[in-house]
C-alpha cells in the first residue's frame, strides 16, 4: 500500500480535509432530549447509595464501641 493510493476518487494523503464524505453516514441526526425517567431512576439510585452508605456506618459505629458494663 502506497502513500497516495485511490479510493474512490479521493487520494489519501494522511489529511482526511481532501476527501468527500458519504452524506447518509451520520451520527443518528436526532437531538439529544432529556429522558424524564432516566432523571428519576439516577435520583433514586444516588437517595438508596446513600441509604445504604448510612446504615452501614451506623453498623460499623456500634461494633466499634468502646462502652463497657460494670
């Protein structure tokens, strides 16, 4: 393979500005929207993480006690 080989009339030349690109390939062309469930799902994820990340120093708090009977 040379440096200035032809593929499909366009010559390759380690600078992708000279070629033509395909119209019809495009990145979906819809605009991103927001997604009211997603946002609902990612707070009630974030509220039960923290839930569970209280409860479980709450644990760890009480089996680190240092009180002792008499």
């Amino acid at each position: 393979m040379s440096d200035t080989d032809d593929y499909g009339g366009c010559s390759v030349y380690n600078e992708t500005g000279m070629c033509q690109t395909d119209s019809g390939s495009t990145d979906g062309g819809g605009k991103a929207s927001f997604d009211l469930s997603s946002f609902i799902g990612g707070i009630i994820l974030v509220l039960v993480l923290q839930a569970g990340a209280f409860f479980a120093m709450r644990f760890l708090k009480t089996k680190d006690s240092s009180y002792e009977t008499m």
